[in-house]
C-alpha cells in the first residue's frame, strides 16, 4: 500500500505512461494541422455524441459517466477547444476585446465547475467513504477546502489582454501572463479536486493528465498552457465517456481511502493558492496595475522569453 494509491505493478504504471504519451501526442497532433484539430474536436465528437455516448454514458450508468457533471463538463471543454481553434485559425477575431476574455471567461467557469462539485461531496455526508453514482468518494473539510482554493485560483486569472497568436505554423494561443506560479496552483488544486471527487480514477485523470499539458507547456511550447490543457481534457473526457470501465475493470488503480491523504492533498492544494492570492494582489498593489486591463508579470524575465519565442 502506498501513501495516495495503493501498489501498482510494472503493467500499471505501463498503462499510466501510454495514457500520457497518447495524450500528449494527439495533442501535437492537434496543434500542428488545421485538419487534425477539426477531427479531434468537431468530427469525432459529432459521432461519439449520435452514436457511442447514449450508450457508454446514459444516466446511472455503473460506471458515473451519466452524471450532469460529466456531460457539462465535456461540452464545456469542446466548446473552449472550438473558441481557441477559432481564435487561432482566424486572427481577425483577435481585433475584438471581449475575444480575449473568452479564454478566462470559459477556463474561470470549468474551474467553478469543479469547485461546486467539491462542495457537493460533501454535502453527501459520506464521512467514512462511500459509492455514490458509481463512483467512490470521502466527503470531509478538504472538500471545502479545496472548493475555496479552486474559487482562489479563479480571482487570480490575469493578463487575457495579452493573449496572442504565435507567428510559426502552429499558430498556437500564447498567453504569456499565464506564469508557472499560477500553472502549479491550479495543477496542486485539480489534482486534489480529482483525488476528493473522482477518487479512484484520479490516477490517470489527475496525475497523468496532468502533466500531459504541464510538460508540453515547460519543454515543447511555452505560453500555451490553455491551449494544452483544453485539448487533453476533451481527449480524456472523450475517451473516457467511450470507455467508462477502463479505470475500473481494464487498469484500476485505487486510492488508499486514508482521510489523512485527503487532508494533506487538500491542505497543499489550499496553501499554494492562498501564497499565489497574497503574491499577486501584493504585486498589484506594489506597481499599482489594474488586474482586469494589465498583464501583471510584463516586466518579468519568463514574461519576456514566451513573448520572443513566439513572435
């Protein structure tokens, strides 16, 4: 038994690193041809939605994919991989202000989402763990904790007003504002988010999905971290709706159920986006910017490297 997880053997962890290696490649796929983006997000969608998900996710479904959260939440994503697509293939749309809010308009609500779903846990009172749609949850503080720190990580969204298209054949969304601080808050937040409400599915779509948009934004392309985020997140959500029992039947990893290791996930989760709250509003004040017209970290060096590796 682990500390989060229980043990998992070499095949496990197989099946974990493919999951991230085909994430992040279909990703790459999607960002590096019109075409393959129009596949991945309107073609096949269009077909699973007539054909498969009426089926894989119907309503009470002995897996928890018919629940209001994971048909919201698909959609949500498709429809933020669309905006991006349209804001990335059709530059002119860039010339309207209120484009530029669209991004932090539709990442605030998918983490909202989230946040409500944390505090609807707990108001199951499953204080010893219990199946609930299918699937596995513990309600306890953390689900509020981690409820207020996905409302944290909202208020600090900054700097839409600096999003723009990168000139090489990607043509991807750069939003250079969008620093690594704020980056690891939101990974520290989701991961706990997916450990208190999609328990013993978090290790694939907590830790592997992760990184399949972290990585990507520190060592293949930088500033495009929505870009990343939204992509692997249709494809999760798409393959998972498809196949529901892949996390519980074909490759299960469960958590350990330890109420300790909810606590800490959600104590650090809380933490770090308290520190990155009291930072930013510190450094507003400081230079006394306006953080719904400014880009806040303008004058920082990993501000400046994005902004010229994409211009």
């Amino acid at each position: 038994m682990g500390i989060l997880y229980e043990s998992t053997s070499l095949q496990g962890w197989g099946i974990w690193l493919f999951v991230l290696f085909a994430l992040m490649a279909f990703n790459e796929f999607a960002r590096s041809t019109k075409w393959g983006s129009i596949t991945l997000f309107i073609v096949l969608p269009i077909v699973l939605t007539i054909f498969v998900w009426p089926k894989t996710a119907a309503p009470g479904n002995e897996y928890g994919t018919g629940t209001w959260f994971n048909w919201v939440k698909t959609y949500s994503v498709l429809i933020a991989c669309l905006g991006f697509m349209a804001m990335r293939y059709y530059p002119k749309l860039l010339k309207k202000k209120w484009v530029l809010f669209f991004p932090a308009a539709i990442l605030g609500l998918n983490i909202l989402e989230a946040a409500i779903r944390d505090f609807q846990v707990f108001t199951y009172g499953a204080w010893n763990g219990a199946y609930i749609d299918n699937l596995w949850v513990m309600s306890g503080p953390w689900n509020i904790m981690n409820g207020i720190a996905g409302i944290l990580n909202v208020v600090v969204i900054c700097g839409w007003a600096g999003i723009f298209i990168s000139k090489d054949k990607t043509k991807d969304m750069i939003w250079p504002d969008m620093i690594w601080a704020w980056i690891i808050a939101y990974d520290l937040w989701n991961f706990s988010y997916t450990y208190n409400c999609i328990s013993d599915h978090s290790f694939y779509c907590g830790l592997a999905l992760l990184l399949a948009c972290t990585i990507p934004t520190f060592f293949i392309k930088k500033g495009a971290w929505l870009q990343h985020r939204s992509q692997t997140l249709a494809l999760w959500i798409m393959f998972v709706m498809t196949l529901p029992q892949f996390a519980d039947r074909l490759a299960p990893v469960a958590t350990t159920h330890n109420s300790t290791a909810f606590f800490v996930v959600a104590l650090i989760s809380l933490v770090a986006n308290v520190a990155l709250v009291v930072y930013q509003f510190r450094r507003i004040k400081v230079k006394k910017l306006n953080p719904l017209k400014d880009e806040l970290y303008k004058d920082t060096k990993v501000y400046k490297e994005v902004v010229a590796e994409n211009i």
